[in-house]
C-alpha cells in the first residue's frame, strides 16, 4: 500500500560519461508514494523548516537559472523526487564537496522518479542520499533533524575517502584548466594523469619523475646538507652528533644559539631552536634522537621561516612563517592564554582546510618559555609579550616578495637534491633581499611538500600550485591522451572495433582492444568474454604499454556504468536500433536509446572525428552534436546525409562502382576496388563492408596514410572481423527505471 514517504529503491553509480552528464553521477531510483498527491506548497511549515535547516539552499538556481530559483519552486509547489535531487546536493555541498549536477525526472510509473546527482566519490555521495531522504521526511513531519551531527558525519567520510586538498587541486587543475583526464589508482592519493603510454602519476605532490633517491637524499638532512654546501648555496654551519656530550660539543663549535633536530625527520617534528644552554641541548638531543635516526647541531639562523615550493626547476609558490606569541594580562596562565590569544584563531584547526596548526606547548616550545624564564604554568605580567612557538606556522603568501636571487638558490637546492617538486625551507630575515646580505640559509629540502599553505594561506593570496604541476608533467602541447577510439551500436560494432585495431597495429602502435570478443593487448588476448564493461575499458587507459586504445560499450554499458574514458578522439556510432532499448530500465523508446547512444557522440574531442552510419536516420540525427569532425560512412554514395554534408565540404566513406571512394567535399579518390580485399570476395554480407568502410573512415579520421590503409584492406583475410559480426544478446535482469535524458 502506497504511504508517505520517499523508498530508494535503487542506486546505480555511473562512473562515466553517459546520458546525463559527463561527470559520474548517482542514479537513485525512488518511489514517493502517497508524497505525488503532497507536492511541497501542500506541505504545513516544510518550507520554513527546510530552508532554515538548509539556508545554503538559496544559492540553488534550479529552472528558474537564478538566486533562490529552487525555494522559488519549493514556494510554488514541487515534488518529493526534486527536493530530493537538491537537498542530496547542499549536504555534499557542506561536507566540502565541489557544486555538482542533478535532476529528478518521472518514470512511466506514476509516483515514481530516477534522481541523479553528481558523485564525487560513492561512500560519501549514498550516505548524503538517504540522509537527505532522512531531513526531507523530518521536515515533512515536523519531527527535529540534527543537521550539524549529519554534515559532520558526511565530512568525516570525505575526509576518508576524498582526495586530499593537494592531490585535489593538481587533479582539478588538469581536468578543468588542461582538459588532461584523471584516474584515481587506489583508495589514497594515488592518481593517473593522462591515459596508456603517455600517462603520468601523481602522490600528493610527488610525481613519477620523483626520483626514489633523491627523496632518500632530501631525508638525510646531513647528505642534502653536503650536497648544498658543494654548489655554494648557504647553509648553517653545524653536523651530526653522538650524544647529548658530543651535541653541546658541536654548539659550542658552531656558536649558540643553535638548532638541533633529527638528521632524517620531517613535519617539524623533534626541531628545537635558539638553544642557549647545555642543559637544553641535551634535552633537545634526547627528543630529537627519538624523531629519527641521527641528530644534527647546526647554527641557529636568525630571522622567519619560509617555504619555497619549487616545480619543474622554477618557484611556483612561497610562504613566510611568524613566531606565536601571546601577551600576559597578570590574571592568566601562559596556557590559557595561547588557548584565548591564539588557537581561538578560526585558521587554526587539526584538519586539512585550516592553514595553521593549533599552538601546543611541546618540548621546543617548554625551552622557549625557559629561556625567557617562564613556565606553561607562569602568569606573565600584563603587557608582557612571551614567545611560544618559533616554528610551524608557516602559512602568510609572500610569493610576490622572493628576490629572484633567493629563488635561484632555492631552485639549486632542489635540482642539486635531485627533486622534480620541492619544498625548500630558508630563514631570513628578509626574503626580498640576498641571502647572503643577511646571513640567510637554507636549512631543509623536502620530497612531497604539503601545497595547503600555497592553496589557503592565513595570509595573502592563493597561488595556483596545482596548475603549476600539472604544467610540469604536461608542457604546453601536450594532454596525456592517446589515440581513443570509442564505438557503440548494435550493427556491426565488434567487427569495425576489430578491424580498427588492427589498423592501427599496423600503423605501429601498441593497440589495446576491449570489445565482445574480449580484451587484448595487440595479437594477445587477456580475457575471453565479452569485455564492453566499464572496468575493461580503464584496464586499457591504465595500461603503461597501450599507445591507442579501441573499446565497444553497448547500450547497457552506457547506461549502467557510463562510458569509460571523458572524451575520445573518434567516436563510432553504428546504428540506434529498438533491440537495443532496456525495458527494465524503462528506457522502451527509439528516441531512448537515440538519447542513450549519443553520449559516444558528445565525448568527442573539439578536435576529434565521430564517424557515423549514414544509411541510419537516427544516427544521422547525432551529427549535429559532435564537437569535432563528422565522417559519414555508408554503402550508397547517394544518400540525402552523404550528399548534403560532402556538399558543406565534409568528409565520407562510400563505395562506387565496386571502388572504396574517400570523398572531401565535391573531391574524390579510389582507395582500392572492393575485388582486392580478400575479406569481400566470397562474403555478400552487408555488414561486412559497413565495417570495412567504418573502420577506414576512422583511421582515415587519424590521419593513417592512405597507402597504408591500402595495403592492409588487399591483404585482409576473414579472421580479421573477429568471430562474428552480429549483434550482442540482450539481457533483462534489472528492475525498472526510466528518466527522461538531459545531456549537460
């Protein structure tokens, strides 16, 4: 019996392009039951309740493509399956997560939607579903909602299973900015950048050109330091010690104050500064002897601290440091008082998104206090300022300040450590003047550095390191795709998928194929099963030794997965046939599946081809679509498609008079007569020819030489079309869905 109330009954993850987006997205399907008769102005108090649970609602533009569009259309009166689509997004939205897409479409069963919203990642993006299915209910019965306790369980599984804020901002800046793809490689920071032979790799912020060594050579400080010294950049005098005795023997060799931290540590841990004493070096000694495996005494240089991220041999970013100090009021504690004065600072926090670091009172900051002779305990006289903290505060943009002289030796340092990426830690007093002038140095390089301080400084403006990066791994020109040729479409789509491979194998590449037939890696075959899947497809982009990749997805695939790549170079589209409609989808109609296979159309690049059937009505249709070229393909030279696009100058494939003719405009020329392809001879089926021409348009799209395609179609034997040409079965065995298709 229908009720009031909102069942998800099935979520399906499209993790590719597909018919709503290019973005993967998640498709709920839900029955709202008795809610269809209960549109949201029917509704006693669920508009105030909502929008005072959600305020950041008002920035959803919704039809009306304006502020407050979507509480416009909650006002006026809209149903259960769109307040879903909108409030799934506003909790992702306050769990940190970028705007995203959505849309709510009715199915042919009266009460029931298909909701589709942007998922950027499938843990997070569920849970913010049936949480906003949860708050919509508790507003519809005015029941309370712990909002706050539902977005901070939200942010804890972004945290979780999200890119981190520096591997985001590289991956961000590759896919909008340089339009280069992304594939995350494992539940950490581990990205693929670009697709088969001419990807790159990302960790955080270090790279496939990161070399093992050199980041062994950055955690030896007392090796980088060697290393430094041999090239002339400035360093503070110091070395490693034996033991508490032979570190204050070192101090005194160097000049007090000096700095004593662990000679293979990293985030500041163990790092003791302006020692004075023997008593506080060999407390720092025991500390510091615990963080690593070796202990350094160096001279203590005076003046801020400062971070130098160094990319591809040049600054992309710098950031200076300000010691933490608090100012006594006579009444409280120094420890109260760094609570009141300093990590009651909104920038402070324990996450990623806070540019600075709460301020505790640890070993380096007790002898701080010390040498001022205070403990954590003391109450300093009111108007006395105290420091606390030296270093880790290193947050305050101060790019537009580096002296080009500064950033020179920062980026010696970095070359001379062996690091493609850097992170180069100076103290100066001045980072606008020499170093040399002021008795700078360089006292750390760092393999991985953290990018939050560049990306969201306490201070000053956001750099853009993550282009930076990117820029690095991928000079101009370059966009770490390969030749990627996509085909859809029940007639023929396997042959014409085999037949391209094996052009382009011939042409000299590394091919990969994923296609009904299976998976191969050029003559050798992986698996045997039919391989139009999404992950068969990724199997190929990851794959280090595939230079062009040919990979089917069906119908199916397309609408349950999404199409495995975001964009391809040429993209085939067969035919749009009713035999491929999904009626437990509740995609039955022709235009359905027009409006399902077209997404192979959308995907091509601005300088790509899509090559299409012209002898089919609806795959003509797709033509006008196509951001790149368009190539007709057909038997009959004289179809309204072929005649109409060859006279705006377009391109086809087409057969005359037992000839294969290659058509520019009102230009023709012979590729070979149908007589010399050995495949044809004996063979009078249809679809045999449509793939021979399919596939010759799509290598003639690539620029493949012409008397090479030549030469491979009069040497073509049978086997070469695979097993069969025939269409794959299809298979009912999901419940039923339907949405009314919106491509973005």
């Amino acid at each position: 019996m229908k009720k009031r109330y909102i069942d998800i009954l099935q979520v399906t993850h499209i993790r590719g392009p597909g018919m709503w987006t290019y973005t993967p997205v998640l498709e709920a399907l839900i029955d709202i039951g008795e809610l269809e008769d209960f549109p949201s102005n029917t509704l006693p108090g669920f508009y105030e309740r909502l929008s005072d649970w959600l305020p950041g609602l008002i920035e959803h533009r919704c039809s009306y493509g304006v502020r407050g569009g979507f509480l416009r259309r909650l006002r006026e009166g809209t149903w259960a399956g769109h307040i879903l689509e909108h409030v799934t997004l506003e909790l992702q939205a306050l769990a940190g997560m970028p705007d995203g897409f959505g849309k709510a479409r009715e199915i042919s069963e009266r009460g029931v939607y298909k909701v589709v919203v942007t998922c950027w990642h499938e843990k997070v993006t569920v849970p913010a579903l049936y949480a906003a299915r949860d708050l919509i209910m508790a507003a519809i019965e005015d029941r309370p909602f712990d909002v706050s306790a539902t977005v901070d369980k939200l942010k804890d599984l972004a945290d979780d299973h999200c890119l981190g804020p520096s591997t985001g901002c590289i991956v961000e800046a590759a896919q909008e900015e340089r339009k280069i793809p992304a594939i995350r490689l494992n539940d950490g920071n581990l990205v693929q950048l670009g697709y088969g032979s001419r990807q790159k790799r990302i960790w955080t912020a270090e790279t496939d050109l990161t070399s093992a060594i050199a980041e062994g050579i950055s955690r030896d400080k007392d090796l980088t330091k060697q290393l430094l010294q041999t090239v002339g950049v400035p360093v503070p005098e110091g070395r490693l010690v034996a033991d508490a005795d032979d570190a204050w023997a070192a101090a005194e060799e160097v000049g007090l104050p000096v700095v004593v931290k662990p000679y293979d540590g990293n985030h500041g841990r163990g790092v003791f500064t302006n020692l004075m004493t023997r008593e506080q070096v060999a407390r720092a000694f025991e500390v510091a002897a615990g963080e690593g495996s070796g202990v350094i005494v160096e001279r203590f240089v005076l003046g801020n601290e400062h971070r130098l991220l160094i990319v591809g041999g040049k600054l992309a970013a710098a950031a200076r440091g300000e010691l933490a100090w608090v100012v006594g009021d006579g009444v409280n504690t120094i420890e109260a008082l760094i609570e009141s004065q300093l990590n009651s600072d909104p920038r402070r926090g324990r996450t990623e998104d806070a540019p600075l670091n709460p301020v505790r009172i640890d070993s380096a900051a007790r002898i701080e206090l010390a040498n001022q002779g205070f403990e954590p305990e003391s109450v300093p006289p009111a108007g006395t300022r105290v420091l606390i903290q030296r270093n880790g505060n290193v947050a305050i943009d101060c790019t537009a300040q580096v002296h080009p002289s500064v950033a020179a030796a920062a980026s010696l340092a970095a070359r001379t450590v062996g690091l493609d990426i850097a992170g180069v830690d100076l103290v100066a007093e001045d980072i606008s003047r020499p170093l040399a002038e002021q008795g700078g140095a360089i006292v750390e390089v760092n393999a991985g550095p953290g990018l939050l301080m560049h990306l969201k400084p306490a201070e000053g403006q956001a750099q853009p390191v993550g282009r930076a990066i990117a820029d690095h791994l991928f000079p101009e020109g370059q966009t770490g795709r390969i030749p990627l040729i996509g085909i859809t479409g029940r007639r023929g789509a396997t042959a014409i998928a085999r037949l391209v491979e094996r052009l382009l194998r011939l042409a000299g590449h590394r091919t990969g194929l994923a296609c009904a037939e299976g998976l191969f890696l050029g003559d050798r075959q992986l698996e045997q099963r039919d391989c139009t899947d999404f992950e068969s497809g990724r199997r190929l982009l990851v794959n280090r030794a595939v230079d062009a990749a040919v990979i089917e997805h069906t119908a199916r695939t397309i609408a349950t997965e999404g199409l495995s790549y975001d964009r391809c170079a040429v993209g085939v589209v067969t035919s749009v046939e009713l035999a491929d409609a999904l009626p437990e989808r509740d995609l039955r109609e022709l235009d359905q599946v027009y409006d399902l296979l077209r997404s192979q159309v959308d995907v091509v690049l601005a300088d790509g081809a899509s090559v299409l059937n012209a002898a089919d009505p609806m795959v003509v249709r797709m033509a006008s679509l196509s951001d790149g070229e368009v190539i007709f393909y057909a038997a009959n030279p004289t179809l309204p498609a072929i005649d109409g696009h060859r006279a705006r100058g377009g391109r086809s494939v087409h057969t005359r008079d037992g000839l294969i003719v290659l058509a520019t405009g009102s230009e023709e020329s012979i590729l070979t007569s149908l007589a010399s392809v050995p495949a044809l001879r004996e063979h009078d089926e249809p679809r045999r020819l449509e793939a021979v021409l399919a596939a010759v348009a799509t290598a003639w799209s690539l620029g493949l030489p012409v008397e090479m395609l030549r030469a491979a179609l009069e040497t073509l034997e049978a086997d070469a079309f695979g097993r069969t040409a025939e269409p794959t079965a299809v298979l009912a065995d999901e419940p039923a869905a339907h949405a009314n298709p919106l491509h973005a």
